[in-house]
C-alpha cells in the first residue's frame, strides 16, 4: 500500500541487533554476508534500515540507519509493508482454493452482493488478485474523503462498507481478464469477499488460514503501539508519520511484521517442504500472467517473477507514508530477503533498486 497517487512502486550504524543464529555460517562466509547487508544498508538513507538474509534457512540480520537507535532493537519492531501485504492475500486465496473451501472462479458480486446479477463477464476472485479486474487503483468517491488527511491517514475514511458499495456500482470499462492494471482497490475487494464466503472477519480469516499455521507471532494487521511498531518519517527523513490506519484496504496494505516473521514467510516459499500450507505455497509460484512486449512480465496470483541465472526471482514491494519494504526469494539459491525502512519514497531513492540487486546477485 502507498501514497494514494502512487499505487505502488546518511550515516549508518551497522551492527546487528539481536542474537545470531545458532547455526551462522562459517565466519568467512559469514563476514562477507555481513559486509554486503552492510553495504546495502549505507546506500539506503533512512532513520531505521533492516536488511535480513536467509540462505538455506541460515540467517544474517542487520541494522542500521541514519536515526538514533530505537529504544526496542530494529530488528524485533514490526514495520509497515505497504502492498506486500498482497503476497499474504494471495497465499490466503491459494490456500482456500487448494483446500476446497471456495473456487477462484467465483465471482466477487455473488459473494458480496447475492440478490445482483453477475452478468456475462463477472469480476472473479482471481481477477481480482491477478490485477485484471478492470478496477482502478483506486474508487473515484476514495479521494474526496482522503483529502481531509491526506498527508497523514487517507485510508483511514473509507471503510469496509465504502470498497464494498464502491464495488457494486461500478461497471468495469473492459471485460475481466483482457487486460491488467494494478489495483489496491480490486485487492481490497477481494478481501470483503474471502470474509464473505467463509462468514469470518479478515482479521480471524487471515489469521487463523495463515499467520498461525506458519508461526507469525510477530505480525500484526493493525498498529499496537511504539513498544513493538517502527515509526514512518516523511520524505526528508526526519517529521514521523502517525501508524498507518488502513479503513477497508485491509486485504490490500494492512500487515506490518519483524524482519525475522518476513523471512519466515518468505522461507515457507523458498521450501514449501513439511508446511501445513505447501499445496498453498507450491500454488503462488506458478505463472499465471504474461504481459508486455514479447511477455516478458510473469506474474503469478501473489509474486512478480524476473529470471535469474538457475530459476525464477520472485518478489514483492510495498510503501505506506513513511515506511517501504521489499520481500524476495529465489528457490534456485534456497534465498530469501527482507528489507525494510522507516523513510517514504523519494524521487533519488535507492531503497528498492538495492534489495533488488543484492537479491539478484546473492
């Protein structure tokens, strides 16, 4: 989740923060992980900066920033993800349809708005998640009740009620499906109607479908305080932002996590091995989506997939109004990587480009 007009995408105190792992690498190797988060961190300038690397399931974590030390160590703070969260929902939807509970095919009007009719070419659950639901990133009706805090929480106006109503006024300007286009709105909706098919709140839903079975103690779907949530600042770095209050995008923007629950999400994919969501997991990795000039961009229902040297990199970012972060994993290294920081984007960031590369060439 971003900025409502952008739909998605100093010194540094490098040190870690918190215990190594039991099983760290050999200290050769070690160093040398460590001097590249290292490096990575220098090239982001933001208050608070954690780059956290698992290879193999051995992890590296490291902190630093341009900010005072946070009183909690960095690396056990929950920080917003912004649309990352979308890689939560579109493991929730694998994991309903793999389990039987509801198809993919199902159309979104039924589920949240029965006595209407569906037409020829209904909005189905996969179109919303896939981007190719002809919805627009936003509800035309979002920006007259974010303006009053738009700089702040513009969210937080429109609630539940507001993405559903939104959603069965509108009428898509091209069929379902012939094209895509990055939605927070379509994602949202999707959310509405996986609580409506199940009869569950998305809070309950989410957690109970996945954040239990994989162990994310550590993530959350609202802001609980500065005892455990990273503060957001402003594009100069230094004005905090308030938490970000998500109204009913929940589905599209809402998670924020430690560093250390990101990689063990993000390692459920790299080896969906013995998970009780494997099925799940196997699923969101699987193409679905080529577009562009000659179908050079993969998507599949959670994951924008580039080619790497043995095998795909999957990978996901997110950006609220103070807070970035970029989830990644690449099967073929048994990799995954999770950064974040607690700075808006800027026009000469570098945040993203950097976890990008230093996925690419780990």
């Amino acid at each position: 989740m971003t900025a409502p007009h952008a739909p998605w995408p100093g010194e540094s105190r490098n040190a870690t923060e918190g215990s190594p792992p039991a099983d760290a690498l050999p200290e050769d190797d070690d160093e040398a992980v460590c001097r590249r988060l290292d490096d990575a961190i220098e090239a982001v300038r933001a208050p608070d900066v954690v780059f956290a690397l698992s290879r193999g399931g051995r992890r590296t974590v490291r902190c630093g920033g341009t900010g005072p030390p946070p009183s909690v160590p960095r690396d056990q703070l929950r920080y917003e993800i912004g649309s990352a969260s979308k890689t939560f929902t579109a493991l929730l939807l694998a994991h309903l349809t793999q389990s039987g509970i509801l198809s993919a095919g199902e159309p979104a009007l039924s589920l949240l708005a029965p006595a209407r009719r569906t037409g020829a070419d209904p909005v189905t659950l996969a179109h919303l998640i896939t981007h190719t639901s002809g919805l627009p990133a936003l509800p035309a009706d979002f920006y007259p009740r974010a303006l009053p805090t738009w700089r702040t929480n513009p969210y937080a106006g429109f609630q539940d009620r507001h993405v559903i109503d939104a959603f069965v006024r509108r009428r898509p300007p091209r069929r379902p499906g012939s094209r895509w286009h990055y939605s927070n709105f379509g994602v949202a909706v999707l959310g509405h109607a996986l609580a409506a098919a199940t009869a569950t709140s998305w809070d309950d839903l989410l957690t109970c479908q996945v954040l239990s079975p994989l162990r994310l103690d550590g993530t959350a779907l609202h802001p609980t305080g500065p005892d455990t949530d990273a503060t957001g600042h402003r594009k100069d770095g230094t004005t905090p932002t308030p938490p970000l209050t998500i109204g009913g995008f929940e589905a599209a923007g809402a998670i924020r996590a430690t560093p250390h629950d990101l990689l063990t999400f993000l390692e459920a994919h790299v080896d969906p091995t013995g998970s009780p969501l494997a099925a799940a997991l196997r699923a969101t990795a699987r193409p679905v989506i080529r577009r562009g000039w000659g179908h050079r961009n993969t998507h599949t229902i959670g994951w924008f997939q580039h080619p790497a040297e043995h095998g795909p990199l999957y990978f996901h970012c997110g950006a609220t109004l103070g807070q970035q972060a970029f989830l990644g994993y690449r099967p073929d290294t048994a990799t995954a990587l999770a950064a974040v920081c607690t700075r808006r984007y800027h026009a000469r960031e570098t945040f993203v480009a950097t976890a990008y590369a230093l996925l690419a060439q780990t």
